[in-house]
C-alpha cells in the first residue's frame, strides 16, 4: 500500500488538479526545504493522492523504477520541468500578463505530448475525454495534469486565477470570494502570518 500521508500534509487547496501540482513546491523555482517532489516515489504519492492514478498504478510504476534509478530520476525531472511550464504560463495569467513566448511554446509542446494520449468515447446521450494511458509510462501522471492547465487557461473561471501575495509562497488558487479580494493561498497559514506580520510592525511604530 502505497503512503499518501506525506502529500496529504500539504494540505492541496483541491480546487484543480492543475494548481496541486503547481503547488507541490511552495516558490518557484524551488528552494531545498521547500519541494515535494524530491524523489519519483515521492511524484508517484502525490499522483495516487490527487486521484491521477490508481493506487495499483503507482504500485507498478514504484515496481517498474525499483531497479532502474536512471529512468526514475529521468521522469522526476522531466515532471519538474512540466510543473514549472505550467506554473510559469499560468502565474503569467494570474497576473493578467501575457507569458513569455518561450514558456508558452515549452507549455504548448508539453501539452502536444499529453493530447496524444487523450481519447474522445461515447457516454449516454453525449461524449467525454478519456486517458489511453500506457501502464509503464513513468510520465503518465502528467498528461492529465497539463490538460488541466489547458482546459483552466482556457475556461471563463481564469479571471478569478491569483497567486498568494505572500513574499514566501508562490501558491497559486481560485478566488471565489464573494469580491473577489482574496488575496492568500490559505487564511490559516500564508493570511495569519501576514496579519501577525503587520500587527507587529504597527506595535513597534508606536512605541
């Protein structure tokens, strides 16, 4: 059974697939101390956790890099890179900019890779996308991550696309606030320490 506590203490917004993985490292590029993703176990949990892949995927695919730490470390990172594409091209659109030309080619090309995987099957009454995923693909877990990314880029919901506006977190979330003035990835966590932050200062003003 394959340990999913490690990214449950992330604490993922779970608003899309997408901004998990981007949030996987708290800044970008990411420092020591600060990355999930340090090993191919690591992006395999992760993966099982968000419900990318089946628990028995994971195990197969830990099975399949147990004795080839190269090809493992290979996808781990390439998985980086991708990540750090999507967050670059979607931080861009958070900050209502366009992204840089070469970032949006690199994402574009990644996203090539991921379609040709994708399948259009018959459900009743319409259609729905499908993954024909290949069971020993090391880099499966990500198709369905960069088409997450397209289908938010490209979906009326990025208006409300923000980055968390504390100096130390790159979390990128949803503004579904009632007007749209949120402005931390989490209240609890990068919201308290900017509130303690300027309460401190505004105490040592006065004195």
């Amino acid at each position: 059974m394959i340990d999913i506590s490690g990214a449950a203490a992330l604490d993922p917004l779970q608003e899309r697939l997408c901004l998990d993985f981007a949030n996987t490292a708290d800044e970008h590029p990411s420092q020591p101390g600060d990355d999930f993703l340090t090993s191919y176990p690591r992006l395999v949990e992760w993966s099982v956790f968000a419900n990318v892949l089946t628990e028995r995927q994971g195990e197969h695919l830990l099975a399949l890099t147990a004795g080839h730490p190269a090809e493992a470390e290979a996808a781990l990172h390439y998985a980086v890179a991708v990540r750090e594409s999507i967050f670059r091209v979607l931080a861009a659109a958070a900050e209502s900019r366009e992204p840089e030309a070469a970032d949006l080619a690199a994402f574009n090309h990644i996203l090539g890779k991921a379609m040709t995987y994708l399948r259009l099957n018959p459900a009743p009454g319409s259609f729905g996308w499908a993954w024909a995923l290949q069971a020993d693909d090391l880099e499966q877990m990500l198709w369905p991550v960069t088409w997450s990314a397209a289908e938010l880029l490209h979906s009326h919901d990025l208006r409300h696309l923000r980055r968390c506006a504390a100096a130390e977190c790159d979390w990128l979330f949803m503004d579904t606030s009632k007007n749209h003035s949120r402005r931390w990835c989490s209240m609890k966590d990068c919201g308290n320490r900017a509130k303690a932050r300027a309460h401190y200062q505004r105490a040592h003003k006065t004195v």
